[in-house]
C-alpha cells in the first residue's frame, strides 16, 4: 500500500479501502478514495496510484481526469506531465499536448534531448489522425526547429512526422531545412537516407556526399548499401561495404551482405573469403553486432550457409553444397533450402525432379504460393525452359495482379518466348500505374532499340529512365546501345564506356566490344569480350555476339 508522512488515521483507512477495492475489483470506489486523498496530500506517489488504478480498469476518461488533477495540483511534476501527455495521446486527444510535450522537453537533460525528440514519432505512432499529429509535432518543436544544435534533428521528427501522414512533399522540405542547418548531423542524414529510399531524387547528393565523407559511420554505410542495392547500384554497394568492413572489421553483418553481393557478381573467391569471416565472427556470439536491424544471429548465419551452398554449387562441389544445406535448422527459409536443392538436382540434369521437389512446397496459402511458383520460375528461367517459366509467371501474376515487379518479369518472359507486343502491353500497364517505374521505361526502350524498331521512341524512353534513375550503368548501356543502333558511334561508345567503368557486366561488355568492333578497334573488342566471358561466361548475348561477328577470342 502507498504511505505518506502525513497520513492520519481518517486517511490511512481511505487509502487501505482504496487498495482494497481496487484489488477486489471495484476501481471506482479504490479510485475516488485515491483521488481524494491525492488532493488534500498534494502528492505525487498518490496521484499516479490513482491514475494507474483508473487505467486499470480500463477508464482513460478517469484516467484523464486523475492526470489533469496532479498536473493542475502540481504543475512542476514532471511525472504528471509525462501521465497527463501519454494519456492524452493513448485516447486521441492530443489537440492538449504540444504545451506538454513543450514542456516534456525543457525538462529533459541536454545530453538526452535529441534522443526525446527523435522519440516523438513512436509516440503519435498510434493516433489515427496522423496530418495533426505532425502539425503538433511542429508546434511542440518550435523552439527546438532554430536552435543550433537540436535544429536538424527537430527538423527530422517533423519529417518523419510528415511523412507518416502521406506528406511526402512536406517530408522533403522537412529534410532540406535539417540539412541547412547540418548536413552531417546523424537524424538528418538518416532521415535524407530513408526519403532516398522512398525515391526522393534530391536526397541523393546530400547522402553521397556524407558517404563520401569521414564523418560517415559504418551504421550508415550499411543502411546506405541496403539502398543501393535495392536500386541496383551493386558497384556502389560494394563499395560503401568495403569500406563499411575497413573501418569496422569486428562487425559480422557487412561481410555477410558484402558476401551476397559479390556471389551475384559472380566472384566466388571474394565470396568465400567474405563469408568465412562472417562465420569466424558469428562463431563469437557476435553475429548481430554492428548492426540496426532485428536480424537474428541464428537468421544471419542461415544466410550464410545458403551463400556457402551456392558458392559449392557454382563450383561443382554438389555434395559440399548438400552439406551447407543440411546445416540449416530455420522451419522459415524451407523454401530457400528447397530452392537450392532443386538447383543442385537441375545442374545434374534432373530438372522435372528439380521441378517437382519444389512443388511439394507448402501452398496453403497465397503467400506459400507466390513463394513456390517465384521458386519455380527461377529454376526454369535459369535452365532457358522459357515458355514454362512464362506459364508459371502468369499464375503468378493472376495471384498479384497488382505487383508492378511480378508483372515486370511476365513482360520479360514474354519477349524471351517471342511475344514483343505482349511484353510492350505489360510495361505500358506499369509506367501507367508508376510513371516513375525507370525499369519499365528501360526495358521497353532497350527491347524496341534491339529489336531495331521505333528508334527515336526508344531513345526517348531510354532518357526518362535515366532521368529517374541518373548513373544507373544498365539504362546508360541501354541508351549507348540505341545510339549505336541510330548510328551514332561515337555517342555510343561514350555511354557504353561508361557504363562498363560502372558496371563490369557480361551484356554490357557485349555491346561495348560490337561498337569497338564495328569501329574498326578490333584488338580493344577483344579485350573487352575477354572480359566479359570472365565475369559471365555463359552470358546469352555476349555468345551470340560473338558468333554473329566471327570473333575469335
């Protein structure tokens, strides 16, 4: 039971009946009795024992009128400010709470107060008027939006704020004040890093710049590869991981994601060396460190026996690659274990077994089945059985008419099974639904460019791709590659240079060495193709490249 110093005898039976009552069930009568006795003592302990009792049992109105008494009771008590703010909050009346949350502030150390504003968003996190909840946000933050050191991170939660309204325009603005103030400050260049992953182009000078400082942090290099990766920026990825694994070698995450990267550009000796520490530093316990995601050791070294599975695999070690599988305990990636196995019994020839292993998948659901047919189209798609992949992309595509990527890889099955008009109607479908979708635009330029049709269209597709996507090296090869159709040579050249310097890419090498080679700078195609086939040696058009022009490598 609470005590009090001044308690007399009349009190201390109110308060024992008031625990009673409460602890019997009865939160009226142990809530009022609390409340009284809060007001004649003037205490603090009293007063949040009411208001917990209130919230108890269940009554935010009580509960609020408990947190409004002590506030006005005791108007210097931080804790009735802090009861009064987040009861106010939890009932959706949080017109009442920039003052309080003003004064939340004021009260919080210096040292601390950036983390208390960074927290602001978690608090609205459940109001449901979210457009009033950031305009609060902004009033409470008045003071804090001009002054020198919290200016950028006050000016992040209003962001963030914004942007949990649908505001992205708002959100943007929010961004580049922070940045004025502080364009390395930690709230505002996280903030820049997660506007550029919704697609806010303008945050990508001022996050490339901080990468390219010394005041970016390991944590950010890896967020910022994330990025970049989702983006298909692999060469810029792996960069930001390089140094990421530099400046902070004791952290496991980047060499796993470092790991992956490099086994999709093909470098399995990088890749192995990558994952081995990976596995060397999680053997330690420390598999999460370093980073801020809620990965789990246990999820984080499921990854990586999936990438030494593939890393056998790729090197004909079929049982080494049996091995790593078999090590991998998670009931969650059964469909990537499956995966791999049936890839394993493909490379032996054995796809309708290959096929049929993952069909036996869970499909219970939609989701189960959108996982097992993405699984097998994969597998088919690898194996150039085009038209069954094509079939099952499209009973994919009937499970998620909606997804602008499922109907993506329809449309390229469809131009590899020979129905150009079908792909060309599918891309159309995407840039009418996201007319900022750079792949769509991409795809549909380059497929007419090679197919030699429509030119001038193609180009101009090909440079709105670019535009949403500036650097992108496969839309820069695009772009080279409907020059060289138009004729133009040397613009051809200049663009495929580029984004072979960018990208070091089989196609890219392919289109690169036929304009070198139409250039009459024969001995510079061939080192180019060299190239090629190292980086991917069973790539279908740099083979067919080189057998159309009678290239002896």
């Amino acid at each position: 039971m609470v005590s009090h110093p001044q308690l007399d005898g009349e009190l201390f039976y109110e308060l024992v009946v008031s625990e009673m009552s409460a602890r019997q069930g009865d939160a009226i009568t142990g809530y009022a009795l609390m409340l009284e006795a809060a007001r004649r003592l003037r205490s603090d302990q009293l007063f949040q024992r009411a208001t917990e009792i209130a919230l108890q049992g269940r009554s935010g109105d009580q509960a609020l009128v408990a947190a409004r008494a002590w506030k006005s009771t005791l108007p210097q008590s931080r804790e009735a400010n802090r009861y009064l703010l987040q009861i106010l909050v939890a009932l959706n009346r949080i017109t009442d709470t920039p003052e309080l949350l003003r004064q939340e502030l004021a009260a919080t150390q210096p040292r601390a107060r950036a983390a208390a504003i960074q927290a602001i968003p978690q608090l609205f996190g459940r109001v449901s008027d979210k457009a009033l909840a950031a305009r609060i946000t902004e009033q409470a933050l008045a003071d804090e939006l001009v002054h020198p050191a919290q200016g950028p991170v006050a000016w992040a939660t209003v962001g963030r704020m914004r942007l949990a309204a649908g505001d992205r325009t708002g959100a943007e603005q929010a961004a580049l004040q922070a940045l004025s103030q502080d364009r390395h400050q930690e709230a505002a260049i996280r903030f820049a890093l997660d506007l550029l992953e919704e697609g806010v182009g303008s945050m990508q000078t001022p996050v490339s710049e901080h990468a390219a400082s010394a005041q970016a942090t390991p944590d950010f290099r890896l967020a910022y590869s994330r990025v970049l990766l989702g983006s298909q920026r692999y060469s810029e990825a792996r960069q930001q991981l390089e140094i990421a694994t530099r400046d902070r070698p004791d952290a496991p995450e980047p060499w796993l994601i470092l790991a992956t990267l490099q086994l999709q550009e093909r470098q399995w000796d990088a890749a192995q060396t990558s994952t081995d520490r990976f596995l060397a530093l999680a053997s330690g316990g420390g598999a999460a460190t370093g980073s801020a995601r809620a990965d789990g050791p246990q999820r984080l070294l499921t990854q990586a026996y999936l990438v030494q599975a593939q890393i056998a695999e790729q090197r004909n070690d079929l049982v080494g690659a049996a091995r790593w599988l078999d090590r991998i305990e998670d009931a969650q990636e059964l469909t990537s274990v499956q995966t791999r196995r049936a890839s394993i019994l493909a490379r032996q020839g054995r796809i309708d077994e290959a096929r049929a292993l993952l069909q036996k998948l869970p499909a219970a659901t939609d989701a189960e089945r959108r996982m097992r047919l993405l699984a097998e189209v994969q597998l088919l798609r690898d194996h150039k059985r085009y038209q069954e992949a094509y079939d099952a992309q499209s009973k994919l595509a009937a499970l998620a008419p909606e997804d602008d990527d499922v109907l993506y890889e329809l449309a390229m099955l469809a131009e590899k099974t020979g129905k150009p008009e079908r792909m060309e109607s599918l891309l159309r479908n995407i840039i009418a639904r996201d007319p900022r979708n750079h792949h769509a635009y991409n795809a549909l330029g380059y497929s007419l460019a090679d197919r030699g049709e429509r030119l001038p269209e193609a180009r101009e597709l090909i440079l709105k791709a670019l535009e949403l996507a500036p650097g992108d090296p496969f839309i820069t090869d695009s772009l080279g590659w409907v020059e060289y159709r138009m004729g133009n040579l040397a613009e051809a050249r200049k663009w495929l240079q580029q984004a072979f310097e960018k990208r070091s890419d089989a196609e890219i090498a392919a289109h690169l060495g036929e304009v070198l080679w139409k250039s009459g700078e024969r001995d510079q195609a061939l080192s180019v193709w060299r190239k090629g086939l190292e980086i991917g040696p069973d790539n279908e058009t740099l083979r067919e490249t080189l057998k159309r022009l009678g290239a002896q490598l």
